[in-house]
C-alpha cells in the first residue's frame, strides 16, 4: 500500500528510515534543478537526470543549467546525467517533469525494479486529461508498493534557486513518511509543512494554473487591479468548489498549495502561465504564444484537462469554462470575460 492511499506503507511499521545519502531529480527542467540545488544543501548527492545527454554534459562540465535555471550554481554534489537507471538508485526520487509525461515515467520506474521502499515524490502540477488521475495516482497504479507523496506550494523556481525564502507542503497519508520527507526539505530558508491531504494538495497545485492564465488575460486586456483580483478570488471559489468534490479538503485550498499558489501564480512576474495570460489577452493566439515559450506551461494541458473533470463531475466552472472556450479558440478573452460578468448575479459563497 502506498502513500498516495489509505493507510501506513510497510515498511514504516517495520523499521525506521535510514539515514539519506543519495535522492534523485527525474526532470531538470527549471524546478527540478531548483529542487536539486535544495537537496545538495542537505549534504546529500543528488542525481539530476535529463533525457538530453548534451544538456547532461554541458550542465556537469558548466556546473549550471544555461537553458533553464542560469545563474544558478551546481554544487559538486549534483550530479547531472542522462543515465535513467544510474539516476533511481536512491531512496527517494523526485518526479519533476510535464504531466503529460508522467505515466510514461511511472512505466519506466517499473521496469527499472525500483525497491519497494524508495520513496516517490511527485512535484508536478496537472491532471490526467484522459481519465483525469492525479500524478500520485498514476505513479501508484504502476508502483502499488512504493510509498509515493506529493511536495507543492507557492514556489518559483528562480527564487528558489537563489535561495530566497520559501515554504512548501509535503502530502503523503502516512505521517511518518511525511515526517521524514520534512526534515529532507528543511532549510534555514526552505520551510516545510506537512498535510496527509493529497488530493487537496494535487487539485490546488493544478488548478491555480489556470486562473493564472485568466488573471494574465485579464492583464493582457488593460483591465486593471480591480478585474484581477476579482478574478483571482473568485477563482478560489470555484477552486474549493471543484476541488472538494474531486476529493480535497476545503481546509487545503486555503493553504500554501492553494490559495498560496494562487497569489503567487496570479501575480508573479515569473509565472509561465500568467506570461500565457498576458500574451492571448494581448490579441496572440493560442498556437503563437506556445510556439514561442521554451518551457511548459501546465495551465494550457491543466484547463482541458479541468474543464472535462468538471463535466464528468457536474461541477459549476464558469471561469474554467470561460478559460476552456479562448484555448480552444471558440471565444476571443474579450468575449469571455464579457460573458463573465454578465452572468446572473448570485450570493458570493455557496450553500
């Protein structure tokens, strides 16, 4: 039994955790370097993994991420490789790469023959957009035996990397583990809570990027202060709304993987999602503006796949439906914000 379940993993009632010499970073994108260069502060080697050999190479000769993460120095206990089966052999692997591509890695973990006691780690923020999983759940479908948790919260890469104050949530259902994985994560700058709440914790992190996008727009359009912060709150709403029902707790999203994320997401000038926002409110369509980003923006994957949970949960969206409607291209962002506000009007909290 995993974390990403009910339940204590096996080996927690049996023995206590070694002592951590070695984890790995499955994605060296800009987070998961930044991640990276967390852990090397703990002491530990730390495997950075890159499907790119050239990217491999020219960041372990460097001992920097030019195309993702520069200005940010590798510590000589990073250790950049493109080597996937030299890179899992650590007690605990971060998962840190699009969602799209996580079940794909949750294959390659188990053909690897990982133990059954390493410990997963999801910090990737999406959905499923075919059957609409949680990353924890896809890592636990092809790894039932692995412990598997989920780290989240208002954390931007570049800050992170140079080390800026920061704090997180660890998610994971057995405490101990939670417990464990929190003092791996704490830093005189970098601190940790602990919530056995994954599904709140997953929702949040995915969610926000998709109100990141509408408060983009709504930047994009000139509508101001007032339009954005309506919009950010009101996304908090329909956040809690649909995120209870696909199993979160309301307490959750008023924590760091939700409302948390949702400020910094909405606001930041670091925000890829946000940038996506600004770029369509701007009069670009969705093709420009992918075509000329250089990393991922969750919120474009994240607002399909939300808009269809929501259908298949009979879940009142209207600003992810609204989002829905300008990346799909059926709607220009005046139209839908238009739309927006001239819905029948209605209490500000549920019943």
């Amino acid at each position: 039994m995993n974390c990403a379940s009910s339940g204590k993993a096996k080996h927690s009632e049996n023995k206590p955790f070694n002592i951590m010499t070695t984890a790995s970073v499955l994605g060296a994108g800009s987070w998961g370097t930044a991640l990276a260069t967390v852990l090397a502060q703990r002491g530990i080697e730390v495997r950075l993994w890159c499907r790119n050999p050239e990217q491999a190479a020219q960041m372990a000769d460097s001992r920097e991420n030019h195309l993702y993460l520069p200005g940010v120095r590798l510590g000589e206990n990073i250790i950049p490789t493109d080597d996937f089966n030299f890179a899992v052999q650590s007690g605990v692997i971060l998962c840190v790469i699009p969602s799209a591509a996580m079940a794909d890695l949750a294959v390659s973990l188990a053909g690897a023959g990982i133990p059954p006691d390493t410990i997963l780690i999801s910090c990737t923020k999406g959905l499923e957009r075919e059957t609409g999983r949680r990353m924890t759940e896809i890592l636990s479908s092809h790894l039932p035996e692995n412990p598997i948790a989920v780290l989240s919260g208002p954390n931007h890469a570049e800050e992170v990397g140079r080390q800026l104050a920061t704090a997180a949530v660890i998610g994971c259902k057995d405490e101990e583990i939670a417990l464990h994985l929190q003092e791996l994560f704490t830093l005189p700058w970098f601190r940790t809570y602990t919530s056995q709440d994954v599904a709140g914790i997953e929702l949040g992190g995915a969610t926000k990027n998709v109100y990141a996008i509408c408060a983009g727009i709504s930047e994009g359009l000139g509508l101001g202060d007032n339009a954005k912060a309506a919009l950010v709150t009101r996304g908090l709403a329909e956040m809690i709304r649909l995120g209870t029902s696909l199993g979160g707790s309301p307490a959750t999203f008023q924590g760091l993987s939700g409302v948390g994320d949702l400020m910094v997401t909405c606001y930041s000038t670091h925000s890829r999602n946000n940038k996506v926002g600004k770029m369509l409110g701007s009069g670009q369509d969705i093709d420009q503006v992918l075509n000329s980003m250089t990393m991922v923006a969750e919120g474009v994957p994240n607002t399909i796949s939300f808009y269809e949970a929501a259908r298949r949960a009979g879940i009142n969206t209207p600003i992810i439906d609204q989002a829905y409607a300008v990346i799909s291209g059926h709607k220009g962002p005046d139209i839908a914000l238009n739309e927006l506000l001239n819905r029948d009007p209605r209490p500000e909290t549920d019943s």
